[in-house]
C-alpha cells in the first residue's frame, strides 16, 4: 500500500469533523429542554452549535492547511507498507472499538459519579436523565468491545458484502506472513 502522510492526516481531520458536527448535532434537543424562561440560553447554544458547525464544515473542506502547518513540505514523501488493506481495515476497527470502549467506560464512570453525588446530597431518588446517560454509556462501552473483539469477522462481512472474489491462498498466506513477522 502506498500513501503520504499528508494524506493520512487529511482523512483524520476529516473524521475528526465529521464526529465534532454529529456529536454538536446530537446535544441540540438538549439546548430546549434544559432552557430559561427568556430562551437566551437556547438561542446562545443554538449560535456556538453553529459556529461549531462552521468550523466543522471548514476542517472537512480545508484539511490541507492543518496538515500543511503540522507536517510542512515533507508531507508528500511516499510511504510503502506492506499492509493489505483488509489488515488496515481490521486494524483501524480494533482501534475504534478500543476508543467506544474506553470512552462509554469513562463517561458511565462520571455519570455514575454525579448520580451518586445527587444521591447523597439530595437523598432523594436517582434523577431519570443520569439513567438514561449511564445506560447509553454503558451501551457504547459493550459496542466497543464486540467491535474491538469482532472486528476480523466484521472485515470478512464486508468483503463479502462488496462482492469481491474470494482470496487465493497465496494471498491469504502472505498476509499471515506479514503479520507473523510484524
């Protein structure tokens, strides 16, 4: 497989603003519940949702002019790796998978925090959005680890699903070989 680092880095940022633009449009519902009597506070989230947006748009657009400050002129060079792309792609679910993980884990660890802080502060019983929160996270860290633990048979499917002809074995045995010796 050949490519650059530049452009490496270009598809990171790019996923980078794609997931700043669904996780800004997934707390929009929650600018209106949890809102003042004036609506200040719904307009005021509405604006920094967009101009969170913006920018999210402009990081998809213009990845070039971060990569170019980070990497400089040296962002062309070629490099050659003699990964598979069904590897990468193993790899590249493996590491998503770790991240779902270790981000549902962390984020049901402080929801779980602050419901027992409201518990004990309050003595009252647990308020129903920190459930909800504290479920949803420990949803997420689950789909991590089946994705992290399943993500060879997950690249198997999908070959399967683009219709691409079977491996040959030579192929197949190529591959083990790169792995065993990586």
């Amino acid at each position: 497989m050949k490519t650059t680092l530049h452009t490496l880095l270009c598809i990171a940022i790019r996923l980078g603003a794609v997931l700043m633009a669904v996780n800004l449009l997934e707390q929009l519902p929650s600018f209106f519940v949890l809102n003042n009597e004036t609506g200040h506070l719904a307009w005021l989230s509405l604006g920094l949702t967009g101009v969170g947006l913006v920018i999210a748009f402009a990081l998809w657009v213009w990845p070039g002019l971060i990569v170019w400050w980070a990497v400089g002129r040296n962002g062309h060079e070629i490099f050659e790796s003699p990964i598979a792309a069904s590897q990468l792609q193993h790899i590249v679910l493996s590491a998503m998978g770790a991240w779902l993980f270790i981000n549902g884990l962390s984020a049901c660890i402080g929801h779980g925090a602050i419901t027992l802080a409201y518990i004990r502060e309050s003595g009252a019983m647990t308020p129903t959005g920190e459930i909800r929160w504290i479920i949803q996270d420990a949803v997420t860290a689950l789909a991590g680890i089946a994705l992290m633990l399943g993500s060879r048979g997950l690249v198997e499917l999908l070959y399967r699903l683009r219709s691409y002809p079977q491996p040959r074995q030579s192929e197949i045995e190529a591959d083990t070989n790169i792995v065993k010796d990586g």
